[in-house]
C-alpha cells in the first residue's frame, strides 16, 4: 500500500486551504501545514502561544528562540505578523474567527466526533490545550493523522472510545491513506493514494467507508 509520509499529507492539506483563509494548526504533525503553502496563495497562521502571520519554518542555523509556535517550534514571520497576550488567542479561537483549525487525533467518529486528547495511558497524561477551544469555535476542523495507531488498530471508528474533544465537529480527514469527508452517511472517501483500493483501506478502517464519487 502507499502510505504518505506525515511532509504528504500536510501538503496535501495545505492544497484545500483557501487564500486568505486564518488557520490555527495544532500541536505535531499539523504544524507542517505552514511549509505547504502554494505558489501565489497568502493564508494567515495563528498559533494558540499568541502569534498571528507566521511563515515556514527557518532555515537550520537562521532560528530566532524568541519566535516559536504552541509546539515550541521555531517559526518565521511574514510581513504583517502580530504577537499578542494568549488571552486575546483563546478570544479569537473562542469567538469563531478562525476560518480553518487543523488538529491531530486519536480517533475520529463516523459522525465527525473527535477524539485527540486522552487516550487513558498512564504513560502519556492527558493533554487539553486548546484543542476544545478550537473543535468547537473554528468554522471548519480537518484532521491530520496516521490512518491507524502503531499496533494497527483503526482511528477511524464507528464510535469513539476515548473521551471527546468535541462531538460532531470534523469536516475532513487527512490520512496517509486517503482523504476522507464527514458526511451525514458517514465517512465519505474523497481520493485515495496513489493506487491504494477502497477494500485495502477498509480492512484498516473501524466504520463502513463510502466509496468515492
């Protein structure tokens, strides 16, 4: 199977995301959305730390310890870029003034129910963020994630099992599999890649997948 590398499927994410667009991008994976941008489109990035216009991520030996996003991860500005108390973030993701978040998961619903930030793991604690802020006050969710936990087991399920960061609010999902849509029949395959077959990816899916149109 062809299984995109987590630089793909950001990427490939970055190609749904409108010019002019604010999008606020999660914690991990989703930070690599910003080194994606196409040729000729100006999306504006917010991060949760209080940060607004950042840019692609420096290059090695040009990092400045005094710009860094919510994953503390250098980042660049871009011209316009703004800086402000966290409290005003949270106000923006709160007020619904983010067109786009992008956030990363354990689990993902059929009906668009999200799951990213307990798994019950006395290993690895949970972790809220601001991930409740954005799932519920964003006007749009994709999702960027492995298409199964490293055991195999499917994060696309019929029902979650862990505890919701918010209940019906995914829009798309991005996978190294395939992109998948949320619909009111559940989860709708967009595009697969390369040439991975709709019974390859349902054998590591845990709901039913609709075929693309």
């Amino acid at each position: 199977m062809i299984r995109f590398t987590p630089e793909q499927i950001a990427a490939r994410c970055a190609q749904d995301i409108p010019d002019g667009a604010y999008v606020n991008l999660g914690i991990g994976m989703p930070t690599e959305v910003a080194n994606h941008v196409p040729a000729g489109r100006e999306v504006i990035y917010h991060s949760e730390n209080g940060v607004l216009g950042f840019g692609t991520a420096p290059e090695p030996g040009t990092e400045d310890p005094d710009l860094i996003n919510a994953s503390k991860q250098y980042i660049t500005m871009q011209p316009g870029g703004a800086f402000f108390h966290q409290a005003d973030s949270f106000g923006m993701m709160r007020g619904g003034h983010i067109d786009i978040s992008v956030l990363g998961a354990f689990q993902i619903a059929a009906n668009g129910d999200l799951a990213n930030w307990s798994t019950g793991s006395e290993i690895y604690p949970p972790a809220v963020g601001g991930a409740m802020d954005l799932a519920v006050g964003a006007k749009q969710l994709f999702v960027i994630t492995r298409h199964t936990h490293k055991d195999g087991t499917p994060k696309l399920v019929e029902r979650c099992s862990y505890p919701l960061t918010g209940a019906s609010v995914v829009s798309r999902i991005y996978t190294d599999l395939a992109v998948i849509d949320i619909t009111d029949n559940g989860f709708q395959v967009i595009e697969m890649h390369g040439e991975n077959s709709l019974d390859e990816v349902q054998q590591l899916t845990g709901a039913r997948l609709l075929p693309p149109a």
